[in-house]
C-alpha cells in the first residue's frame, strides 16, 4: 500500500504564528500546510511480544502543517501547539483533542554550540500525543545528543520513537530524504484548481481569530493583554465570557472566570465547556454583588451551592437569607451594639490606635453574620467614631 499526500504543490504556502512569551512576542513560520490521508498506526506497548497495528483512521484526510525551525525551546513548543490548536478550534476544522489521536506531532530536535550559525543534525520524533509528553521527549533528546557530541560522537539523522513509560527516545528508522520516500503522481487523481473567487470567499468568511479577538478584548472591555490573552485562548472560553458580560460588570467577570471559575474547573479537571455554573448564572450573580444586594463574601458562599445542579443565585439568595444588611437604621443599632460592647478597645483607638478600625469592622460583620453592607459600615463607622 501507500499513502496518498502533496508534495509540490501544497494547499497553503507560507505563513507565520506569533506566541505570547513571558520574554515577548515569538514569531514562528508556517513553511507549508499540505493534505494527506492518515496511515496505519503501530502500538508496541499493549503486548510485551507483539506489535499491533491499528488502521482506525487510514485513509481519513489530515492537514499536516510544518513549522520553520524557530522554535527554541519545550516552552515555546508548549506555547506554539496550544496556540495552533486554539487558531484551528476557533476555526472549527480541528477539535484538537490529542487523547483522541485528533492532533499529534512530529516533532524535529537538533542541537548546536553556543554561537553557532549552521544548524545540527535532526532526528525526528514520530506521532507524539500530548504537550506534555513533546516537552519530555525533546528534553530528553536534546540532552542524548548534546552527550553524543561532547564524547566526539556523530549524531545519525534519524526517526526515533518516544517511550512515555521510560522517558526516552529510541530509534525507529534511519531518516529517509525526499527522493527515498518514492514520490509519484497518483494515477487515479485529478488535478487541483482552486479557483482565486473560492479563496477569496473562504477569506471573507473567516471567523473572528484569538489574536483579533484578543486585541478587541483590550479595547472594548479595558482587559489586560494578560488577561485578554486568559480569556481567548480557548473559543469556549471567550464565548463563556461574552455571554456573562453582556449583563454585569466586565471587570468583575474577568476577576470571577478566571479566578474563582478556572479553580472549580481545574479541581474537577473539566473543560469550561461541562462548566457546573452557567455563564447565565455566574452573570446574575455578580449583578447581585454590584447591586449591593449581597456581599462579596456571601457571593463566594453562593457560588460554592450554585456548583449543585448550576442552581440559581437568586434562589439560593433569597431561600436561606443571604441578603446583604444595607438599611442605615438597622446597621447603626447593630455598631452601636458594638463600640458599647468594647469601651476600652474605642477609648484606645480615640488615644490614636487607628488600626482598631479594622476591628470593629470585623466585629460588626460577625454581629451581622456577613451580611452587613461592609462599604455602609465603614461610613457609619467614620461617623460614629469621630
């Protein structure tokens, strides 16, 4: 058999992806992105005697896309791939689901002294299937060689195979060049002419794509970059996050999704997709702090039950209690209650102990049992104490 792929003719040419670095932006070049159907699959590490073969996806059509030797580092591997992912989730021709064998790479490692202009000998490391493994493996590879060549070894260009259970590569098959892969015409296929109108109108219908997305995050909703980059880099998570602002505070949003919202979903390990609050519910329940109807505390509270069944704030709220105290009369009795309770705690603070302040506070919010309005307490307080 044989496999059907492009050669000369690429259905994209060139092309490049910027990465969000904590040292900058990194530009990395697309050489080309070419069509392929997908091969057999050997399995060596489901019997210690035998190689399985497994043909599931032979013959569905792939988009194999070949990065320019710029990357530098497992970091920036980690960095290209999730944004490469992100571009193609955005796009809908990809899920980039790598337990699922949607998305893997092959992933080229060579090595050169400091100062050095001419690139090192590459070995390839075939079909690796998650980020976290594609750091390993080029960690390891990278080390292998850099030992061969301080011993005064030759390093053999090469397709190696990385073992996850050992943490190492081990070679597969001397590396072919293009004239020993046996290139030729497929007989039976046409040739492809891609009209410029088609191109053209594939163009226009382009979604909105996260470095877009990213900067009119900045402008419309005053986000950081490191926040806008936060919020688009997943689709999901950036339509979540339009969604919940559209009725409350964008600020605070920000602030909910990805603190308080990201936690829960990295503690169950889900994707904000299976999200236990929906974007409905999170958007009510900052209405309700903004309103001054409940507390942030009491908000955290909520947003622990809101967890059961994606329950409504609102319910939630107004079934146990959790009302925030904000009629003055009711506040003044209760801080009144209070500074009578600590005489001698309001003379010291009167003799200049200002920090005591924060005391009082606390003791009204424990009176209150956090409902107190806290903003009107420390109005009231500043009065009372003058």
């Amino acid at each position: 058999g044989y496999q059907i792929s492009q050669y000369k003719n690429p259905i994209v040419g060139e092309g490049e992806i910027l990465l969000d670095m904590p040292y900058g932006t990194k530009k990395v070049g697309i050489e080309r992105l070419h069509l392929e159907q997908d091969a057999g699959k050997s399995i060596h590490d489901m019997d210690p005697d035998n190689t399985f073969v497994d043909l599931n996806r032979s013959g569905v059509a792939l988009m194999e896309i070949v990065s320019k030797p710029d990357l530098r580092s497992p970091d920036e591997v980690n960095a290209y791939i999730k944004k490469l992912r992100s571009i193609m989730r955005y796009l809908g021709t990809c899920d980039g689901n790598m337990q699922e064998g949607s998305l893997r790479a092959d992933v080229n490692v060579s090595v050169r002294k400091v100062g050095e202009k001419k690139f090192g000998t590459r070995c390839e490391i075939k079909n690796v299937n998650s980020i976290r493994f594609m750091q390993m493996a080029i960690e390891y590879e990278a080390k292998r060689q850099v030992e061969l060549l301080e011993n005064n070894k030759q390093i053999d260009q090469e397709t190696r195979l990385y073992d996850t259970k050992k943490n190492i590569t081990r070679s597969m098959r001397s590396k072919e060049d293009a004239h020993d892969y046996r290139y030729f015409p497929d007989p039976d296929l046409l040739p492809l002419n891609l009209k410029q109108s088609l191109v053209d109108k594939l163009k226009k219908e382009l979604p909105e794509l996260p470095d877009e997305k990213k900067e009119r995050f900045i402008k419309e909703h005053n986000l950081s970059a490191y926040e806008a980059n936060i919020l688009v880099s997943e689709k999901e998570v950036s339509d979540y996050y339009e969604e919940v602002i559209k009725g409350c505070d964008k600020k605070l949003a920000t602030n909910w999704i990805t603190g308080d919202l990201f936690a829960v979903l990295n503690k169950k390990n889900i994707s904000i997709s299976q999200s236990p609050i929906s974007a409905k519910n999170l958007s009510a329940l900052i209405k309700m702090i903004t309103s001054g109807k409940i507390s942030g505390k009491i908000a955290k509270d909520v947003f622990e039950k809101m967890q059961e069944n994606n329950k409504d704030p609102q319910q939630i709220v107004e079934k146990e209690g959790l009302t925030q105290q904000s009629d003055p009369k009711e506040l003044e009795k209760i801080i009144s209650e209070v500074l009578s309770k600590n005489q001698d705690k309001l003379t010291q603070y009167k003799s200049g102990k200002v920090k005591l302040f924060g005391y009082f506070v606390g003791e009204v919010m424990k009176v209150s049992k956090g409902k107190a309005n806290p903003q009107l307490v420390n109005e009231i307080l500043k009065t009372k104490l003058k």
